[in-house]
C-alpha cells in the first residue's frame, strides 16, 4: 500500500447546488444546537438546581446520543440520510418544545435524553449527505467548508440565544424560535437531493465475490467503522475538552465578574472560520501531521488563557486561539476519519467520528461539573489544557503502533 496526498482536480466543482442547500441546512441545525446548549444550563440553574446538574443533563444528551450514534451511522448507509435528518429535526424540535414547559428536573433530563437520540439522527444524517456532495479529490477543503456551518453556529448560537433571554429570563423565547428555526431545516430537507451508494454496486466483481466468502462480521464491525477508529480516538480529546467552554463559560464569567463572554462566541467562531478558509494552504505546505500538531498547540493555549485570565482582553484572545486551535482539529480528524472509508460505509465512519464526539462531550460535561463544585470553575480549563498534551502523545503512540492514519493510502 502506499500513502497519497490529495491534490485538488480543478475540474471537479466544490460548490455544486446540493452542496450549498445541505450546508445551509448544516447551519440552522447547529445553530439551534448551540442556542439550546446556551440556554439550558442557565435555565437549570435558574429553577434551583446545581451546576453539577447541569452538566450531569447535558452528560445524559450525549449519552443518549452515543448509544444511538452507531445504530444510526448504520440506518443511514441503508436507508438514506434524506430520511433519517427529517426524522431527526422533527423530533428536536418537539424535545426543545418541551423544555419550556418542563418544571422539574426530572422532566428535563427526559427530554434531554430524546434530545440527545435527535441530535445523532441530525449529525450522522447531515454529515453523511454532505460528503455525497463532495469531490472525492476536494475532500479536505470541502469538509473544511462545510464545517464553516459550526462556526458560523458557534457565533450567532450563544449570543442569540443569550439576547432573547436577556435580563428578563425568557427562557420559553429562546426555546420558541430554535424550535422555529428547526422546523425550516425541515422543510428545506425535503429539497436535498442525496446520491446513495449501493453497498453492492460500489465495488469490482471479483470484490464482491471475496467479500461473499468472507465468514460473517461481528455486529460491532457492522457499527463502527475500524479506519475511523484512530482519528475519532484524538477527537474524544477535543471534545472532552471543548465540554468546559460550551457549558461553563458564561457560568465562569459571571463568577470572575469578566465581562464581553457574547464577544467571546463571536471571536471564536471567526477563527473557526477563518481556520477553514486556510485549511488548504496549511495541508499543502505543512500536511495533516504537522498542521495537526499546530492545531493542538495552539488549541491547549487557549485553555491556558481562560486559566489565568483577568478581563476581557484575554478572554477574547483565548476565544481566538480556541476558534482556530478547534477549527483545525475538526477538520483534519473528520477528513481522517472518512477518507480511507468505502463510499458505502461512511455513515458508519461518520458515526464512529460522531461517538468519539458524544463521549468527548458527555464525559466531559459530567467531570467538568464535579471539578467545578470541588475545585471552583477556574480549574477545569487547566485540566482542559493537560487533556490536549495528553491528546498528543496518544497521537506519537498511534503513529509508532499503526503507521500512518491521516493520509488517504491507496492499496
């Protein structure tokens, strides 16, 4: 076998129309995402209950969402992501529905949990169809830009739910307009046209024969796709520590008494996207080992900064260096996770990537919550930031032990 670079066919068009309908679908999605993921917690601690509860209801949405992720990567391969991101919106936005009239904590773990079976619908659905859309040879780039769709989210999510909250509570608003804006995506899904690759027809005749006398493959196998399984490992770590910003940062302003945390989203969602526009330019001149390394540098940095910061100046540097730090990381670990995948399996590729998501984030989530009850809420950036070199030497371990895995290998 050998490695391959991917060089981009200028032949090959990126920006096709049912790549720019699934990316703006890819938007309203993750938008209202982060509006929910901003706004309940603060609605949890606004009825009484502690910050560990809060961080113990987002752990029960990804885990929901873990449990569902690989079951999902496989109902997409076999019938279509068109269907299962229709089902899945739909259902997001009856949990967020649900969460205004929702009183006891109780009611709003349960909805979180069906909330959590709706967000791996929509993640593995939506991903998967993109990638449909995307020249195998503009992989990189195109994942790259599709994931523009985060950052933009990432900006307007945070600071438009925290503006219909406002001073005034309002929680039943923010939940009114992002099950609103759910129902739009829904809507424009029925307009994607998605290109479904039959597992049979992908592949050479006397391929398909040796697979046939291949003994049978174990139900793990079937769910989780094993080239991903590497990248989506490093990701855990992103995740894990990217959990401490999206559900303590606006309670660790308030504490240290910062100001600008709205500025902070919409710093860090530029860099996001500025990191995809240059995604390029860094895989071609320092390629994905190196661009890699950089991304994690830079990403542990930020954790350092909202550690020690004291106003608002460093507060927005570190949203800036998270941004960028977290744009990379994202892309070149998803593009890792699918690029040595069959066309027919990356549904389950995408959803390996997305477990490692779920369980970064659940996980995260619930320890971050405790450290911040013990320790106060200031240390667990610190340990957001040992989490990152400990990400490194995983990845200095997978290389030795397995060789390449960010590279696409021709065989």
């Amino acid at each position: 076998m050998r490695i391959k670079n991917q060089s981009i066919s200028q032949g090959e068009k990126l920006w096709t129309v049912g790549f720019v309908l699934i990316c703006l679908i890819a938007i309203i999605q993750r938008t209202s995402t982060q509006m929910q993921n901003t706004a309940l917690p603060l609605y949890i601690q606004a009825l009484g209950f502690t910050k560990a509860a809060a961080g113990n209801a987002n752990a029960v949405y990804s885990a929901a969402s873990l449990i569902l992720r690989p079951f999902m990567g496989m109902v997409v391969d076999r019938w279509g992501g068109k269907r299962v991101l229709i089902f899945g919106t739909v259902l997001l936005a009856l949990t967020v529905l649900g969460y205004g009239l929702a009183a006891s904590l109780g009611g709003i773990v349960l909805l979180r949990a069906l909330g959590g079976v709706a967000f791996s619908a929509t993640t593995v659905a939506v991903s998967t169809v993109s990638v449909q859309n995307i020249a195998e040879s503009r992989m990189t780039e195109g994942i790259g830009y599709f994931g523009l769709s985060s950052a933009f989210a990432q900006s307007v999510g945070p600071v438009f739910a925290l503006a219909l909250i406002s001073d005034n509570d309002a929680y039943w608003m923010c939940f009114v307009v992002t099950a609103l804006l759910l129902g739009v995506a829904t809507l424009m899904t029925f307009f994607v046209k998605e290109h479904k690759e039959p597992v049979r027809q992908s592949a050479p005749a006397r391929e398909q024969t040796a697979e046939l006398r291949q003994p049978k493959q174990s139900v793990w196998i079937k769910l989780v796709e094993p080239t991903a399984v590497l990248p989506s490992v490093l990701s855990f770590c992103v995740f894990f520590s990217s959990s401490a910003v999206g559900t303590f940062i606006s309670t660790y302003t308030k504490e240290a008494a910062i100001a600008g945390v709205a500025t902070f989203f919409v710093v860090k969602a530029l860099t996001i996207a500025l990191s995809r526009v240059v995604i390029n330019p860094i895989y071609r001149f320092l390629g994905n080992e190196k661009g890699l390394l950089l991304a994690f540098a830079v990403y542990a940095a930020n954790f350092c900064l909202i550690f020690g910061a004291k106003g608002q100046l460093t507060l927005w540097t570190a949203g800036a260096l998270f941004g960028f730090g977290y744009g990379l990381l994202q892309t070149l670990l998803n593009a890792a996770a699918v690029i040595n995948t069959p066309k027919s399996r990356r549904g389950a590729a995408n959803a390996t990537y997305y477990i490692a998501m779920d369980l970064g984030l659940g996980a995260g989530a619930a320890c971050w919550g405790y450290v911040a009850d013990w320790f106060g809420t200031r240390s667990i950036y610190l340990g957001a930031a040992l989490v990152q070199a400990a990400a490194v030497v995983l990845f200095f371990v997978f290389k030795k032990v397995y060789g390449q895995f960010m590279e696409k290998i021709e065989k």
